[in-house]
C-alpha cells in the first residue's frame, strides 16, 4: 500500500516550530523533549516517514520539504514539472528507487 503526501503552502521550518510550542504548551518539559515526542506533534503524526522523495522541475533540492520526516528518505529528481509528472515518470522514480541499496543512516 502506497502513502502519497502532496502539501501546498508548506513550510517544513514551520513545522518544527508549531510542534515544539504545541509540545511546550501542553505544559511538557522542553528538556525531556526528544525525537519521538517531537515526531508525536508533526503535521504528519501518526504518518509513515516517506521511503522515497520526488522532487520535479529539475531543480535538486528539498526545499524545506519535509525536513524532519526525510531524514532517510531516498531522494529522485526529474526535469519534469509537477504538472507534467505522470504515470512514466513515476514508473521511472519507483525503478530508480527499487535499484537502491537503503542503509538507514547506516
């Protein structure tokens, strides 16, 4: 089964942010704050990290995209635009993806 997350108006920055004053606000101890409980107050708490990250428009960055959750994410970048990206392209991305050996940080 396959997750697909498309965010508009995003900021990943942000994000963090929001989820250590939601942390703090409900009167948690920011010194016991640790990565689970800070992934506990993301906009995608509850939410698979994502294996693998599409970036279009042939530009090879994240973008304050997904920051946090990409930590271990494969990266694939194609010159397609998102409103070009189609079926091809993500056949493409998924074989692209099936040939990588994932280590985790490893």
């Amino acid at each position: 089964r396959m997750v697909l997350n498309v965010a508009f108006n995003y900021s990943s920055r942000s994000e963090i942010v929001d989820a250590v004053r939601a942390y703090v606000s409900e009167g948690n101890n920011l010194a016991e704050l640790d990565e689970e409980a800070l992934a506990g107050y993301l906009y995608t708490a509850g939410l698979p990290d994502p294996d693998l990250l599409i970036r279009t428009g042939g530009d090879q960055r994240v973008s304050n995209f997904l920051l946090w959750q990409a930590a271990y994410a494969e990266l694939y970048f194609c010159d397609s635009y998102w409103p070009d990206f189609g079926p091809d392209e993500l056949d493409a991305a998924i074989e692209a993806f099936r040939q990588r050996s994932r280590r985790f940080g490893r």
